[in-house]
C-alpha cells in the first residue's frame, strides 16, 4: 500500500472540490426535490434524502478514488453510491491508516426548507481520535477547519486554508440546543438558557440553531444523544478545538473512536464554558435512571 497522504493534503485536495460542491448546493437548494425516503420511521430529519446528498458525495468520491485510491472512505449515503464498492474499506484503520467521511449534505431538513444553516461536512479519522474535520455552509459564505491539536479557523469561501483566521467565539449567546431525545433535561435549565429543542421547537418557516450553532456563537451548550462521526462528533470536535469543553453525557472524557459503534460517539455535552458545563451536566445528572 503506498504512503497515506498527511491530513493537511488531503483538505487542500478537496477544498476546491467542496467549494463547487458548495456553490452546486446553493444552486440547488431552491429547486430540490426529495428522494424517497432513507428509512421509515425515524426522525423527518433522517428520512430526507437529497439530489444534493448524492451529487456531493459522489463528487467527493470521483476526487477520492483518482487522487488517493488507496484512502478509506465512509459516506453517509454508501448504501446508494455506486462508487462505495471501488473504496478499499469503509471501516476505522489502524493508528495513521486515516479514514476520510463525508455528510454531504448535514441538516437536510433545514436545508429542504431553505434554511441557511446547513453544512458539508468532511472528517479524517484516526483510530483513536479525530485528525481533522472541515464543515463548510455554503448559503452563509464561511466555512470552518481544525487539525488535532492545532485549534481551529475560519474563512470565507474566497480564501485558501493559510488565509483563515483562529475561530474565538467570545461571547456566546446563553441558549443550549438539545438534541432528540434529551428534551426531559428542558425544565431543569429554562430558568438559565433559551432552550431550543429540535424535536418540538423546528419551524419550516423560522430558522431555528442546529449543532452548527456552537461555531457562530448562536449557541453556548448543547446536548446531542449520540455524537456521530460524520456530523455531530466533527463538529463537537471543531467546538473543542475551539475552546468548548466537550465530554460525555456523564461527564467522562470521549472514548478511543476505534471502540465505538455504527460510526458513533455516545451521548456528548458540548458546553462554552466549565460552568454552562456544569449546569447541563448536572441536569443530565437530575434525571431518573432509565
């Protein structure tokens, strides 16, 4: 096998690529039309399947497969994609045998809706950790990207990754997101936050934060049932390169990637602060054991 290619070239590779992914999202964004639905009963945000979902990863895999055909790589949409077959694994590799992800369109539903809100996200995954993830939202011009351990930056879809500037998100808003699931924590905080609960508190019409919100400083907390790899771990883990503080719902330090399941974090408390962090963890805390 040849020589993995280092985080930082895989991002530059792509990052033309997912700007015409971007513009491509915005062109269509007015036009779209659903596809049938993924799978019946799960969340209307799950059951939203796009042109624009399989156009960009297809993309991503076309650049993939003729740039770095030896690369992992895991898709949301893999189950679709004729490309899936021609990657050499899908799955986590040992430690410097990176794994490339994509969701290619993250909060369809918002997106559907003609939200601005929604984001392209890529991630490179080692064994034990995340290396690097980029989110781009193409309807507000920005995007954002961390490399482990080296914080993270944002820029306007003009400039190149040297151009960025380090994302310092000063004074967040005190509103907390809480994911599916984790409504019950809403009375015990109400008194401290705005609270926006996805399941009950989305509008077609009103645009309302998502997960993202933690980046542009909509949000100083939020509370996700489980932190998957492709979506809300990369972007808990932009967040914590940021200076978020990120753990589990117990409070404990995250898990070695390679011990998780279904592509899948647990439950995460994303938090601006160690005392939003308190408070959402002891909430979470309050609850009766199920």
């Amino acid at each position: 096998m040849s020589t993995t290619p280092t985080t930082r070239l895989i991002l530059e590779t792509l990052l033309p690529h997912l700007k015409v992914a971007a513009a491509y999202a915005s062109f269509l964004q007015p036009k779209i039309a659903a596809l049938p639905a993924k799978e019946e009963g799960k969340n209307f945000f799950a059951a939203a399947l796009t042109d624009a979902d399989l156009a960009i990863q297809n993309l991503v895999e076309v650049v993939l497969l003729g740039t770095f055909p030896e690369i992992r790589f895991y898709g949301e949409e893999y189950e679709s994609s004729r490309n899936t077959k021609y990657f050499r694994s899908t799955e986590l590799g040992l430690s410097g045998d990176y794994l490339v992800t994509l969701d290619p369109i993250d909060g369809t539903k918002f997106y559907m809706d003609g939200h601005s809100n929604y984001q392209i996200i890529l991630t490179i995954l080692n064994a034990d950790d995340f290396e690097a993830v980029l989110a781009i939202s193409p309807a507000q011009n920005v995007y954002f990207y961390a490399f482990r351990g080296e914080g993270a930056f944002k820029g306007t879809l003009a400039m190149n990754l040297e151009a960025c500037i380090p994302l310092e998100i000063t004074s967040p808003k005190p509103a907390v997101l809480l994911g599916w699931g984790m409504n019950a924590i809403a009375p015990l905080i109400k008194d401290r936050y705005q609270v926006i609960d996805i399941a009950n508190d989305y509008s077609s019409d009103i645009q309302i934060p998502n997960l993202n919100g933690i980046l542009s400083g909509d949000l100083s907390g939020a509370v996700i049932r489980a932190g998957k790899f492709i979506d809300g771990g990369a972007l808990a883990f932009l967040a914590k390169e940021a200076g978020y503080l990120v753990t589990t719902l117990d409070g404990s330090i995250l898990p070695p990637l390679h011990t998780c399941k279904n592509y899948s974090l647990p439950g995460l408390i994303v938090a601006a602060s160690k005392s939003v962090h308190q408070d959402l963890l002891s909430a979470m805390q309050s609850l009766p054991e199920s």
